[in-house]
C-alpha cells in the first residue's frame, strides 16, 4: 500500500492527472477531525477510539489533534501502535478474550482497563493483573435487535451471568465498571435505552455501584444516501436514559465508536475495467479489498461515477450488478445498484463514507489488493 506525500485538492483532481489503475482511498484530515469534535461535543461523556475500524497511523494521530484521548484497543500490535502514536493516551483492552500473554504484555505497557465477559478469563485477569488502579469492565449482552449484525452471537455475558462476575471483579479490588456493544451500524437508539436499564439492574443485583458505564461503539455512519444517522439524538437519549435508570447519579459514561468517527473522512475510487457486453460493472476493487463488509453490512449507495477527464456522470438511472476483480463468485456487491446509464469502462466509481473496516480488512486474494491512500483537502468532487 503507498502513501503520497502530497495533498491534494479533491478526488477529482487526482484522478484526472494520476489515472490510477488500482484503487485509491481519499482521506480528509478535517473531516476526520470535524466528526472527532462532533463526537467530543455530542456524547455525554468520554470518547474513546475503536482502533480495529481504521487502524492508519494518521488516523490515530488525527484523532489525537482533535482531542480523542482514549483508545479501545484488541491486541498487542494495537497497543504498541497507539502507545507509540500517543504515549499519554488511555487504552482500553476490550477484547473479552485474551491470550496469558497478551495480558502480559498488556500489563507491562501500562494498560490499566480491561473487559470480561467470562468467569474464566476473568480468573486470568485477577492472577495476572495488578489489582491497586485497574479497572474491570464486565461486558454484557441483551438479545436486543437494531443493528447490522449482532455482536452478541460472540461476546457478552447473560444479565444474570454479568450480575455474578460484577460481584467478583469488586470483591478482588478492582474498580468495577459495565460494558456493551449494541451490534454495529445500529440505528434504532432504542438498543442503547435497553441497555442502559439493564447495566442499572446488574448494578442493583449486584449491589455493586459500577464506576463507569462503557456504551460500546455501534453508532450509525452515513451508508444510505436516503437514510441520515441522528447521532444527536442518540447521544441525547444516552445521557437522558442513563440518568433516569440510575436514579440521577449514573456511572460516568463512555463510548468507543469505530465506524461512526472515521467512516465519513475516507472516500474510495474504484476504476471500471470492463463493461462485460454493456452489462456487468467489474471493478478492480470488490469484497476481498476495501469494499469487504458490504456483503454483512449492506450497500453503500452514495456512489458517483467520475470520467477519466474528472467529469461526472449524469445519465439516468440504471440498476447494474457490480463485481469486483477475483475470480471468486462471491465477490459481488449486494443486489443490484443504481448507476449512470452512460458510465464506461476506465470511469471510476467514487464511494463515499468508506472509512470504517475496508483498508482495515483489505486482503490480497487472487493477486488483487494493491491500493493508495491520497490525502485530500476535501473530498466533495
Ligand atoms: C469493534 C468494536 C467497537 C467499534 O464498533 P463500531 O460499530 O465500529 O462503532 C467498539 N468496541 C468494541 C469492543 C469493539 O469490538
């Protein structure tokens, strides 16, 4: 993956003067920033960073600039990365599971704030982590619907089961604390009101006040050209509903977006390079490069259609089945999609909203997979 140094005016223009033949990913640090602030001003209490959505380097130190100033983090290299990139940063290892030797590892770089969602790795977090200062967050799941797809198939403790381990993560002298992922791209904020009421029943159960309440990630980018999130709303919801569950003295919130902070401050081309009879779209990026999650998450269908001169397409619309490059089937976007009626084979279909999980999970299946990043003042065409 290459990295050019300069920055550019908008997409367009480096599309017509570069003609790249593989995909590029355009990234505007004031987007990234602005949506850092919106977050930082919106959300009733601390902000942390999902690293596993968008993992690049300027990603982080971004974020950084902006304020963000805690990271959630699922291994080792993550730690190294951010500890590195933003040395006074908080980092909370939330990954339920966690080999001996990560949390070792975890331990000796500082890193005070773990989840659980079990009564075996809790046991290894109580033999190997030093009680005095750290916190342990018992992760808890509801069989509550609203998201993409359902984080609690694999993470998540029963209420009753997260009652239990709350009790013991007091008992060993740990700070106490709850947390949930709602399912991602969730856009009914109607899961984060039954949450909340649930960690305020553990919290009870438990006879356990829980020093800080983690509200997961979860929160809805902009996929849709017709469906807007309401993060305004979401956020109003939390800080209300928190406080009415907990009888107006909640634990101190925090959230931990992946998606929803970095999505909207990336924008991928992907170039045309067959028109197969006029028919199929094959583009030389598809499910096994950036545009990876589509298949889980559904289409994105704010998509433009650029001339290799920079111009955009205005024709009519016209449903078209779109593939990507690899010889494996699969490798289709969902459904059909609306396109141009005079799009051409070398045009570029210019995705926005593409920040969250595709550099992140960019394979290099078949031989395909090489791709750039370009730094972009804006990324309006
Ligand atoms: C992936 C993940 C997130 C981020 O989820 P988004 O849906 O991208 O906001 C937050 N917390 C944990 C523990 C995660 O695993």
């Amino acid at each position: 993956m290459g990295l050019s140094k300069m920055i550019w005016a908008n997409p367009s223009e480096f599309l017509r003067i570069e003609q790249p033949l593989n995909p590029v990913m355009f990234f505007a640090p004031s987007v990234l920033q602005a949506s850092a602030r919106r977050f930082i001003d919106g959300f009733p209490g601390l902000v942390t960073y999902a690293v596993k959505s968008n993992p690049e380097e300027m990603v982080i130190q971004n974020l950084v600039a902006a304020g963000i100033q805690g990271f959630d983090v699922a291994s080792p290299a993550e730690i190294e990365m951010v500890r590195r990139l933003a040395p006074t940063a908080a980092l909370h290892y939330h990954n339920p599971v966690r080999g001996r030797h990560e949390i070792a590892y975890a331990v000796e770089m500082g890193v005070k704030s773990y989840s659980v969602d079990s009564r075996s790795e809790l046991q290894k977090l109580i033999e190997i982590v030093p009680a005095e200062g750290a916190e342990i967050s018992v992760r808890f799941k509801l069989p509550v619907a609203g998201a993409a797809y359902n984080f609690g198939a694999k993470f998540g403790a029963t209420v009753e089961l997260a009652t239990e381990l709350l009790a013991t993560v007091a008992e060993a002298g740990f700070i106490p604390s709850l947390t949930f992922h709602p399912g991602t791209q969730c856009t009914d904020p109607m899961a984060w009101d039954a949450y909340l009421r649930a960690a305020a029943e553990i919290c009870t159960n438990a006879g356990v006040k829980a020093r800080r309440l983690n509200v997961g990630g979860g929160f809805p980018s902009h996929r849709l050209s017709t469906e807007i999130p309401q993060l305004d709303a979401i956020f109003e919801l939390i800080g209300r509903v928190a406080h009415d569950a907990f009888d107006g003295e909640p634990p101190a919130l925090v959230c931990e977006p992946g998606r929803a902070l970095v999505a909207e401050s990336f924008t991928l081309a992907a170039r045309i390079k067959g028109l197969r009879d006029g028919e199929h779209v094959f583009l030389n990026d598809g499910t096994y490069g950036n545009l990876d999650e589509l298949p889980i998450t559904g289409i994105i269908d704010r998509i433009a259609v650029v001339s290799p001169e920079g111009v955009q397409r205005d024709g009519e619309a016209q449903p078209r089945v779109i593939f990507g490059p690899t010889c494996d089937s699969v490798d289709r976007l969902p459904g059909e999609v609306d396109l141009p009626s005079d799009l051409e084979e070398g045009d570029f279909l210019v995705f926005s909203g593409m920040g969250a999980y595709s550099t992140a999970t960019n394979t290099r299946f078949n031989g395909f997979g090489d791709m750039k990043i370009a730094t972009v003042m804006r990324l309006g065409l």
